[in-house]
C-alpha cells in the first residue's frame, strides 16, 4: 500500500510478484504507478481510476468493470502479491500502451476483501452507479462512485468479523504527557472515550482493546497514508506500538472547536455536561476525530452509534499487558492459541454479544465490591437454582445477535435475513423476562423489565417478512401476503398473466395440432414459441419468426408480446414495492435501536453470569468473600485452566495467605485507658477506620495512619472533628488536642503514609466497650501471619509458575465477578496486579533478555501500591549469578519494605531466604519433593520453609543431557555448595541493618546504608 500520496521512483519489473503473466513483464516502468503514467494520453476510464487513486492514495481501489473489481498500476501489484492473484496487464490508451491489471469476480468480493483486510489493507470500492446500457446508449463512460471504503476498523460485514470479540476503531491526541482516547465498534454501536495522563496507561489501553484500526492527527508529509502493523513513520508518536494499524488523519479534524460541535450534531444535545466529558478536552477531541473518519469512510451509509460514554481506567484493576500474556487470560503465551486461556476455561456463554462481554470482563476487572457483589449474588442464585439456569441458557441459544443486528439494520445495511432473526430474537425476550421473573439477584432483576416495544416490532416483523427470504433485497419474495394491498393487487395481477403463460403451450398445441410446441423463456428474446421445422406448415397467420435454429423456429405474437411486458414491468414493480416495504420496516428497528441495545447489554450479562455459574457448579467453586482489606487467603485454591486441562481430581490444590489484617470498627469505640498504636492489625480496611464515635480518655498515639468517617472526642479537650474518610495524619495537627483537665493527652506521632504500624498493644487499663467489636478481634500481625512477601523456592518444574499464576487468576476472576477455583477465599481488592515470569530478548528494540526483564521489573516497583498483587517468577537470572542475587534481594527488600505489596516472588536464589529471619512480612514457602534413591518425586504441595536445592540436574537429567555432564554436574555442585558462604555473608552484612531499621521504625537514606562486603568463599 501507497504510505504517500507523492510519486515515488517506478518499480522495476525485477521486483514482479511470482503469478505475473508475461504482458504484465512488459510493461514499461513509467505505467506501473499512476502518479508517474502521462494522463492525458489515458482512456477515460483509466483516467477517472488516477483521479480516484488519488482521493483514495491511503487504500487499495477496486474498480468494477462489467462482472469483475479491476485495479491497475501499483494497486494490482499489491493485490497480486497479497492475495497470490495473476498478475496481468491491460491496455489503457494508444499513447501509454499496457498498465499492470489484477481483478476479482464481483461475487468473490466479500472474501478477497476480507483476506485484504486481514493483512491491514483499506479498500476503496468503486460501483457502478447506474445500468451499463444507458451510458451505452448514451455513447459515455459508466458513471461509477466509490461507495464505501473498507479499513480494518470499519467494519460491519458479517464475515468479515469475530463473533466474539469486537472490532474496535480508536483515536488517540497526545498533548506532551497528557492524552485522549476514543474507540467505537461500529458494529455493535458502543462508542467510549477518557482521557489521563501518563503515555505508559494508554499504552495499556491500547493493548487492552486491541484495536483494529487507530487514527493519529498529523500534518506530517504522509498525511493520508495507513500504516499497517510493523510499519513505521516519522508522524508515529515513539510511544505507540507498531503493532496496529494506524492511519494519519488531519489536525484540523481534531480540533476542540470541530470536534465539539460533532459531537453536539451526533447527539443532537446543546452541551457535552450531559455526555460527560465537557471536562475531557483531550477525549473530546478524539471522539470527534473518530466521527468524522467514520463520515469519511462510509460515505452515505450512517453508522448509528450509542450515545458517548466516559469513563476512568483508575475505576478498574489495571492489567497491563505483560499481565495479561503472562497469566494467559485470552490466548496462550507459547502459540498464542484460544485453547488452553482463562478465557477458553470460562466460556460456556450461549451468545455472541455474552462471548464479547465475558472477554471484556475478564480485561477489566471491577474495583468496587457493590458491583463485584451483584454479579457474586446473581452466580449464587444461578448455582443454587440449577433448573432456573439451565431454562435460561437454553433460551439464550436462541437468541441471535441483537447487538449486531441492531447495527446493521441502523445503518442501512441488514438483510431480509437478518431481520427475520432479529424478530425471531425480540420474541424471545418476554419469556426470557418470565423466567427471570423466578429470580430475585441483580442481574435477574434487570433483564425481567422488557420494553413491550420490541415484543410488538419482534411481531411487525414476523409479520411482514417471510420465514425464508431470499439474500437479495431486489429480488422480491420478502414480503407475506395481506401486508399491503397494493402488493397484493399487483401480485394477483401478476399471477394471472404467469397462469396465461403457462396455459398458453396447452391452448396452442390444441389450437395448431402440434404435440411438440413448446412456450419458453430467455434473456435475449423474452417469451416465445418454439415449433419443430417439420411443423412450421402448421404455423398460424399470427406467429412472427424471430429465430431459426437448426431443429426449431421460434415465433412470438402480439398477445405474447403484451403478457410478456405485463409480466415483466409488474417484476419490477413488485420488487420495488417490496423493497421500499422492507426498507419502512427496517426504519422501525433503527427507530428502536437505544432500546434494543440497553437490553441486549443486559442479556449478554445474563449470559456471562450464566456460564460463570454453569463452571463454578461443574468445577467446585466457592463464591469468594471480597472486601477492602489488604488480606489474600486461598483454602485449597486451584489453577481454573489446568485443572481442566488434567484428568479430575489430578490436580494439587494449594493454598495462600497474604497481605497484613487490619481492623475495621463499624460501631463506637470507647477508650477509658492508654491506647498504644503499633502495628495494627486491621480486618477490612488498609487504615484504622472509624465509621461512629471514637472517644479517648486517656493518651492516643498513632504511629501508622488514622481514617475517621465519624467523630473523635478526645475527653477534656476540643473536639477533633474529621469528616474527609480520606484524612492523613499529616493533615492532623498535635496542636489541635488540647490537654485535658486531669493532666490527660492526646498526642499523634506522625509516619509516612505508606508505613505499617508496629504491634498493638492496648495497656493493662484499657476499656474497650464497642458496639460491635470485641476485644478479641485485635490481634498482633506476626511473622507468620500473611506475610506480605513470599519467597517461594523449589525444584525445576516443581509447579512454581504455576502456583504463582494460579493467585493471580484467582483474584483477577474473583474482581470479575466469578466464583474461583477453591473450598475457600477471602480477598482483598486490588488495585493492580503484576507479573513477571519468564523473559525473552526484543530483537526489534535491540534489548536483550536481562534488559527486558529488568525494564517490567521497574515497572512493577514504580508502579505497585499497598494495594497491589506482585508475582514474580525469577528476577536476575540472566547475568552473572552475583549481580542477579543482589537485584533480586534489593527488589524482594524494596517491595516488602518500602511498597509492602502482597508479592509472591519464586525464586532460585535460596540465599532470599533469609529474608525472612530479618523482616518481619517476609515468609518462605517451598513446593514439596519427595526424594527416592536414585530420582526424586514432585508432590506440587507448597508448604511453609525455605528449599535449600532446585534438583536442577535431577531435571537435566529427566530431559536426557549425558551421564558424563550430568555426573560432572554434581561433583562442581559439592565444590561450590562446600565453599559459598553467600547465606553468611548476607546476614553479617545486611541483616544488621535492617534490624536497626526495624527496631527504630527510621528510615535509612542510601548514603547512611553501608553494606559490608559479602564475604562469598571463604575458607
């Protein structure tokens, strides 16, 4: 494809694709680009082609000429090579001689443009707008038109797109660190945008979408061009991945001015405050870029979008997209392959639009538990109630694609066909509503509210449309009987002139006493009659010779001639009035499309939650308990896909316990005593929450962060009153507590936010009087109560990377809305969860294996709140084994120290183990062996401890490296393991230091660290 409309120097034919004919082999340089052929010595036809080739520089032009799409000059080398076509030439005027010619039959159309599509190409199609015997008459070219151009994220054609997944179209405006986005699926109408900063978020976005198509403004030279995935340009942002495609648009397009007021024209609204995003310049300017690409493209066909929607990405559990490859949630890591994902193990949906939900669920997650909760209940219901569930799945079978068949029948662009299923599917909703009238969950709720609009449009249609239309619209035969009276006339009219027809062969044989005459039928003459050449002395007076053959004469009549323009005007005018029926009818359900998609967004939910609860039952799920604590605990928990991927009940089920408690007092605390804040240990929340009254008598010290929702009351001094739930300490001023008559205090010693407080330790006077809190429930968090950070070690292949990714689905699945795989699961939200496992070098940005995993690293540790779930599988392994354990200690110290995000870090390095005997959140877990004489046996179990051996030659053994290697293997083995004293040296040398830093709660600035040299070997 053309990236400039410039000329460019002309190909040489040595660069011929491999099916070029030997015309094509001669054609002279100049004519195999349009921008550099003489066009005043071209055909009229191949004159208009340039002049279209140059509107449409950015796309592939298929021309129709007679029953074939003819492209010419660079366009047929394209075409050739992409779709493996014969290269061919064609004349194109006497002074330019042959131009290089491709074409395809009108009937392929559909499937060469989606293989065009496919490959990133954008195709503009050029009709004949008017019959080819009337310019003929007329002694001129054809008029034709370019009627719609295709490009990847336009697409509204059915077999041209997923039925599972949606074809998303987006805009992004960048402002220096600032940006825009807006998608659409034209196809199903949804039309989104938001805007935030930080370029790495819509990068992520992106990746998320997976857009087919991305416009980009620009003013650079290549304005127009459409880059396909892998190319690149100088009007690409750096930030962007080439992996899409991307078509650079005008900046005049993408204006606020401009795309303001498209968007009010859109809406018809008289301010963008209804939409939303009167406050999001950026993603203004995005949709409005995005509406005019679509005016562009689809010409005169409207594309009828629902109303735009805003929305915040900090609203959701970010994922990005080492996240998603890594926990495989759409398609597998190692051949990226739709069996073997989470996705493949939770689909059991019974509808397209539910297949789309289910995948957009599972790539963005929920953070607030009220809407995680609804679906959690709705699932519930559905597995208590297996009747009602399996009624309702079998319903759904039964319901077509309503998103997008509303989309098509709103833009002009549905079928008879897809009529006739989209009422089959509007009459299926009100016994869908009945028997979710049997449930009393949210999603149930919802779907049982059915406008009765669209059971009497579901009747109107059945009604007007014939069970089985033909495809084409021209064809006639769509509309039933007693309709429209005037079809019925014109029918019955018709049908009295084909019965005349048909008696007209039996009547003249008996008329002419000819048994062989025959009546017959075709393009060239019409109706005729056709005798055999020893009858035609038996002709009547009557009959006009109009043929003769070698065994026949064929004669017709004026009375034949009459019928048979009867016949054929009424065709027409059948057709046309079934037509413009059709297209009244097909008004009706544009007409109704916001109420037909508001409902099919609720049948889609309905669908996912049904699968989901269809899975949990067939599985064993547990409904999880999800609340805003920092605690992860997993009883029994199970991998969803490998679990399904191994014969039952093979699987070792494992469990997790991570993240410190807090406590959470919902009622009136009363302190009478000295309350001590240390470490607390908080159920619920990430802060001391007070949602009533809290009174202290006598001093309060805090050393981590207090959130007061009510009232504090500190007796014998002003009130302090905090009414932000979000308050820090900081914003809590010592001066503000008064001491109180008696000699009593209140005091704050105030701490970084993201500081744990150390134990609690209430003092022997304290009287604790809560509404709904009993003493017993403050407990001291200690070392071995869900640590924040987990080193986990263990042998090669022992089910590390598995475990790991088995918490991370877990809370990704449990935030979607689904049950998890386990007996039991108590979870906190996440803000993020991260992962990085495995690694392997970027050729294309010339990083190397260790450069890579070392940049997701960073990007965890400059990312990851207290909020977030960390799973680490190995981290410096690619560079020399020091350099790798002193990064991977320095990261396991950073995010249990510093972060204190709930991680999981698997690991070969056993020297983090000891970790664990210096920070108080820091346990070991090890995946379990069993060791025999001569092999060991993998029991997949993680339990608590550290391993001290990864058997890594026990598994080179099992692959089969040589017994010599694998005995000199183990001799170095004893040499090394005799002499290293790394353990030791990382005790002396930093243990000291954290231990000061633990004991005086201070931090230590880098230049006050002085780490002393790890003594490694020696003797």
């Amino acid at each position: 494809m053309s990236r400039s409309p410039q000329a460019s120097t002309p190909e040489s034919n040595d660069n011929l694709p491999k099916r070029a004919t030997e015309a094509a082999k001669k054609v002279a340089p100049e004519n195999t680009d349009h921008r550099t052929v003489d066009r005043s010595k071209l055909t009229p036809m191949m004159q208009h082609f340039a002049q279209l080739k140059d509107q449409y520089s950015h796309a592939v032009l298929l021309y129709r000429v007679g029953d074939f799409y003819e492209t010419f000059f660079q366009d047929a080398r394209i075409i050739s090579e992409a779709l493996e076509l014969v290269l061919t030439s064609k004349e194109a005027g006497k002074g330019v001689g042959r131009v290089p010619m491709t074409g395809v039959p009108h009937h392929a159309l559909d499937r060469y443009s989606t293989m065009l599509v496919e490959k990133g190409y954008a195709i503009a199609i050029c009709d004949q707008v008017e019959d080819a015997s009337v310019a003929a008459k007329e002694g001129r070219q054809v008029r034709r038109e370019v009627t719609r151009v295709l490009t990847p994220g336009t697409l509204m054609e059915e077999e041209m797109l997923h039925a599972r997944r949606n074809n998303f179209l987006a805009a992004v405006v960048i402002a220096k660190n600032h940006w825009g986005l807006a998608y659409a699926d034209i196809s199903t109408g949804e039309f989104l945008t938001t805007q935030d900063r930080e370029l790495d978020l819509l990068v992520q976005e992106l990746m998320r979408l997976q857009p087919s198509e991305v416009l980009i403004p620009t003013n650079a030279p290549d304005l127009g061009s459409m880059l396909r995935p892998g190319q690149t340009s100088e009007s690409l942002p750096d930030c962007l991945p080439n992996s899409f495609c991307y078509a650079l648009r005008p900046q005049r397009h993408f204006t606020l001015a401009e795309a303001r007021q498209r968007l009010l024209e859109q809406f018809r609204v008289r301010s963008l405050e209804g939409l939303g995003c009167e406050h999001l310049p950026l993603g203004v300017r995005a949709a409005g870029g995005l509406l005019e690409y679509l005016k562009d493209t689809q010409k005169e066909n409207y594309v009828a979008l629902q109303i735009l929607r805003t929305y915040t990405i900090a609203d959701y559990l970010i994922l990005d997209h080492q996240t998603r490859r890594n926990l495989e949630i759409t398609a597998t890591v190692r051949d990226n392959t739709f069996n073997g994902s989470l996705l493949w193990a939770l689909d059991r949906t019974s509808t397209a639009m539910g297949g789309r939900a289910l995948r957009r669920w599972l790539l963005q997650p929920l953070l607030e538990i009220k809407g995680i909760r609804a679906r959690h209940d709705t699932i519930a219901e559905l597995v208590e109630n297996t009747g009602l569930r399996q009624d309702l799945q079998q319903l759904l079978r039964k319901i077509y694609d309503l998103e997008r068949l509303t989309g098509k029948a709103s833009s002009g662009r549905a079928n008879a066909r897809n009529l006739v299923a989209l009422g089959d599917s509007l009459l299926r909703l009100p016994e869908l509503a009945d028997l979710a009238a049997y449930g009393s969950s949210p999603y149930l709720k919802v779907i049982q509210n059915v406008p009765p609009q669209l059971e009497e449009l579901g009747h109107t249609i059945q009604e007007h449309l014939v069970e089985s239309p033909p495809l084409h619209l021209t064809e006639g035969k769509l509309i039933r009987p007693q309709v429209n009276q005037q079809l019925d006339e014109m029918r019955g009219q018709a049908e009295e002139d084909q019965q005349w027809i048909a008696n007209l062969e039996v009547t003249e044989r008996e008329k002419t006493d000819i048994p062989k005459l025959k009546v017959g039928f075709n393009k060239t003459f019409g109706y005729y009659i056709s005798v055999p050449r020893a009858k035609t002395a038996q002709v009547p007076d009557n009959y006009i010779r109009k043929q003769t053959l070698v065994n026949e004469e064929r004669y017709i009549t004026p009375e034949l001639k009459e019928r048979e323009a009867r016949i054929l005007t009424a065709r027409e005018d059948l057709n046309r009035l079934e037509y413009e029926i059709f297209v009244g009818l097909r008004h009706e359900v544009a007409l109704e499309a916001d109420r037909i998609r508001g409902v099919s967004r609720a049948v889609a939910a309905l669908d996912v939650l049904c699968g989901l609860a269809e899975v949990a039952v067939y599985q064993g799920y547990c409904r999880p308990d999800m609340d805003q604590s920092r605690e992860i605990r997993i009883i029994d928990g199970r991998h969803p896909v490998v679990e399904q991927s191994l014969p039952s009940g093979l699987f070792v089920p494992n469990s997790a316990s991570l993240g410190q408690n807090k406590l959470q007092v919902d009622g009136e605390l009363k302190v009478d005593g000295e309350l001590n804040v240390g470490r607390l240990k908080v159920e619920g929340s990430s802060e001391f929450n007070v949602d009533g009254e809290f009174n202290v008598d006598g001093e309060l010290k805090v050393d981590g962060e207090l959130k007061v929702d009510g009232e504090l009351k500190v007796q014998g001094s002003s009130e302090l009153n905090v009414e932000n739930s979000n308050e820090q300490p900081s914003n809590l001023q010592p001066s503000n507590l008064q001491p109180a008559n008696l000699g009593q205090k209140a005091t704050l010693r105030e701490q970084p936010s993201n500081e744990q407080p150390s134990n609690l330790q209430p003092s022997t006077n304290t009287n604790l009087q809560p509404t709904n809190l009993q003493p017993s429930n403050l407990k001291p968090a200690t070392e071995t109560d869900n640590p924040d950070l987990i080193i986990l070690t263990g042998p090669n292949a022992s089910g590390k990377s598995c475990y790991l990714r088995q918490v991370g689905l877990i809370q990704l699945m449990a935030q979607v809305g689904s049950f998890v795989p386990a007996s039991e699961a108590s979870l906190g939200i996440c803000d993020r969860i991260f992962t990085r496992v495995g690694a392997v070098d970027d050729l294309a940005t010339g990083q190397s294996t260790f450069m890579v995993e070392m940049n997701e690293t960073a990007n965890i540790l400059n990312h990851a709140t207290d909020k977030s779930l960390v799973l680490l599988d190995e981290i410096g392994r690619g560079t020399a084994t020091f350099d790798g354990l002193s990064i991977a200690w320095a990261v396991g110290e950073y995010l249990a120290m510093e972060i204190k995000a709930r991680t999981i870090f698997a690991t070969h390095y056993h020297e983090l183990n000891e970790l664990a005997s210096i920070l108080p959140n820091v346990a070991n877990y090890q995946v379990t062996v069993k060791e025999l004489a001569n092999e060991i046996i993998f029991l997949h179990q993680v339990q608590p401890g550290g391993a001290n051996r990864s058997y890594g030659i026990e598994a080179g053994r099992l692959a089969g490296l040589p017994t010599s290697v694998i005995k000199r293997a183990k001799q170095v083995m004893k040499q090394i393991e005799k002499h290293s004293k790394i353990a030791l040296g990382l005790r002396k040398g930093i243990g000291k230091q954290l231990l000061a830093r633990k004991t005086t709660g201070q931090k230590v600035s880098d230049q006050e660290v002085t780490i002393e040299q790890l003594d490694i070997f020696d003797d």
